[in-house]
C-alpha cells in the first residue's frame, strides 16, 4: 500500500500553471502592461458667458416699530441714498424700562455708530471706535427668582419578584 501511494504522490505531483493556487509568491498578471503611456485630456477650465449687469444703487427708506403689549419695544429705520451710503437707528425697550438705541452711518468714510443705553453693566467706554453714551439703569429691576435645590431620594434597588421568567426566581 505504501508503494502506492507513493506512485500515486509522484504522478500528481506534476508541473503547476503560473494561474494556480501557489504557496509563495504571486501569479504573475494575465493582462500584459501597456507599454506606453496612456493619454490623459486636458482639463478645460469653464468661462462664464453671463456677465451681471451692474445696477447703481437706489434711494430706498424702510422701517417698523414692534409693540409686544408687554412693554417690549423693537424697531428700526434705515435709509440708502443714490451713492451707496446708508444711515440708520435700530433699538429696543423692555418692560423694565432698559434700553438701547443705535444710530449708525456707512458711507464713503466708513461706519460710525453711536450707542445710547441705560443697560445694567455698561459704561462710557469707546471700544471699537463706537461712541457710547452710558446712562444710570431703570431704579426697578426685578431679582431673578429663588432657587429651591430638588429634594433627593436615595436609591434603592428594583424588587424583582418571583417568576417563570428567563432567569427565574429573584428574590431582590
């Protein structure tokens, strides 16, 4: 028997094709390389054929004014001339009498705004090239309510009662 087998080894053991399964290396590549460079095409870059008009600016006014019946107040006004400058005041006034107004103009010389308010907190500082006229805060602003901290429980772990469930009885 051992005879045969061994007969039965050599004659199986034959030449392996380059394709077969191989216990080292790699099978070299059916498809053969192309032995020249592939040419790419060349990105075309788009050209816009639209161009926008240019529209020069117009006069225009526009405002509103916003009464919540609560004592709040919004608004703002705002008016643009023929050059492209603008001017304009926006603000506000809560119920507690705190407010802020705005004046500003933009035009060829820049932004400049002046600020009026009676906010808690401000001062007559100029940050940010912005004049700023600080007044006194309204004399009643109201505290923010008291904070009661929640009553805790302590924990205390799930009963599980008895059962014919998955993991059977549990006592607690």
């Amino acid at each position: 028997i051992t005879i045969i087998a061994a007969i039965v080894a050599i004659a199986s053991a034959g030449y392996r094709a380059a394709t077969s399964p191989a216990y080292y290396g790699y099978a070299p590549a059916l498809v053969p390389k192309a032995a020249y460079a592939i040419p790419h095409a060349a990105y075309a870059d788009p050209k816009a054929d639209y161009v926008e008009p240019f529209y020069k600016p117009q006069p225009y006014s526009f405002g509103y004014n916003i009464d919540d019946g609560y004592g709040n107040n919004n608004f703002q006004n705002e008016e643009g001339d023929e050059h492209g400058g603008k001017r304009g005041s926006y603000g506000y006034t809560d119920a507690h009498g705190v407010y802020r107004k705005v004046d500003y103009i933009a035009d060829n010389h820049g932004f400049r705004a002046s600020i009026s308010t009676n906010e808690p907190g401000t001062s007559g500082a100029d940050p940010a090239d912005v004049k700023m006229q600080a007044k006194d805060a309204p004399a009643k602003i109201y505290a923010a309510p008291a904070f009661v901290a929640p009553a805790y429980v302590a924990y205390r772990a799930p009963y599980h009662g008895p059962g014919y469930g998955h993991h059977g009885f549990k006592p607690y």
